[in-house]
C-alpha cells in the first residue's frame, strides 16, 4: 500500500471514529439543551404577552 493512501485510509477511520464519538454524546447535548431553553422560551412568551397587553390597554387608556 502506498505512502498516500494509507495516509487516507487513517484519516477516513480518524473520521469515523470521531463522528461515532459525535453520535453517541448527541442525544445527551439535545436533552440538555431542551431542559435549558424550556424555560427561556416559555419566560419569553409570558413577557412578550405582557408587552402587548400592555401597549394595548395603553392605546385604550389614549383613546378614551
């Protein structure tokens, strides 16, 4: 086998084994970010609710 390709060959199994390392921690990233942005997001919604409620009572209080 030649020089070169040996050389891929042990750079296409580096990067093989490093995407199986990828795969198996994936799935425990994606959990942690859900459990992480859950509550953000739902925080979000409730001020971004508020908001518009209030600048709609504010346009009632200026038409009235």
């Amino acid at each position: 086998m030649s020089r070169s390709r040996s050389f891929n060959r042990f750079h296409r199994y580096l990067a093989r084994q490093k995407r199986r390392g990828l795969r198996a921690v994936l799935p425990q990233l994606q959990d942690a970010r859900e459990h992480q942005e859950s509550p953000a997001n739902s925080s979000d919604g409730v001020l971004r609710r508020l908001s518009l409620r209030e600048m709609e009572l504010d346009l009632m209080e200026a038409e009235a």
